[in-house]
C-alpha cells in the first residue's frame, strides 16, 4: 500500500497531466499509476483473479 498518494483532479485540458509529469521528474521515489488501472488491479486482488493474455483478432 502507498505511504503517499498525490491526485490531480481537474476538467479536461486543464494540464494535469503536465503537472504530474513535472512533479515526477522532480520527484523520482513517485510513480504514475490511473486511478482506473488502480481499481482493476485492488478488485482482481480482492477476488483472486489472475490477469490473462489477450489476443486482439
């Protein structure tokens, strides 16, 4: 679990992800994950399934 979490949060074209991408060259112990991505892979954990390859026809 994280000790620190920072959130931007704004409308689009607002430069949040400007912003982030500022912050984490500057500070380098962060990592860049979407809150999406982030409750995908807590719910797979929490019901015990296991990622897949998928093959796109």
């Amino acid at each position: 679990m994280a000790d620190k979490i920072i959130i931007f949060s704004g409308k689009q074209y607002a430069g949040k992800d400007t912003a982030a991408k500022i912050m984490l060259d500057k500070m380098t112990d962060y990592r860049r994950c979407a809150m999406g991505d982030i409750i995908k892979l807590e719910y797979g954990k929490s019901h015990n399934l296991r990622r897949t390859k998928r093959f796109d026809l």
